[in-house]
C-alpha cells in the first residue's frame, strides 16, 4: 500500500511504525506483531534488514510470519 492510497488514520499507523522501527538495532530480538501498524513495521524492518541491519524477529501471528 502506497502512502497515496492510505487514510489519515492509516498514515498515522504508518508513521508510528516507522518512528518505531527507527529505535530498532543490530542484534535486537524484535517482536512482530499483528495488525495494521505492525505490518507497516515488518515492511520497514524488511527494507533495513535489506541494507544490513541484524535483527532476529519472533512473529505473534501466522499473519506477521508470511510478511
């Protein structure tokens, strides 16, 4: 989903997920939710793992495993 397309409230979760995601650091053990907000989250952990971060992630739902 694309900033474009998304509600107020949406670009509100998203902005909290990604201020959020900020905090995160190599070797942290990071929970992953479910929701909407912690979809916007794993997105943004995606894209920092893609660039080297080290994290290991512990999914909370079958939802947050498949992203």
């Amino acid at each position: 989903m694309t900033p474009l397309h998304l509600s107020n409230q949406d670009g509100q979760k998203r902005a909290a997920a990604m201020r959020a995601v900020e905090e995160v650091e190599d070797d942290m053990i990071v929970g992953l939710g479910s929701g909407m907000t912690a979809g916007f989250a794993i997105e943004a952990l995606a894209a920092r793992v893609a660039k080297g971060l080290r994290i290991f992630g512990i999914p909370t739902s079958t939802k947050a495993e498949s992203l």
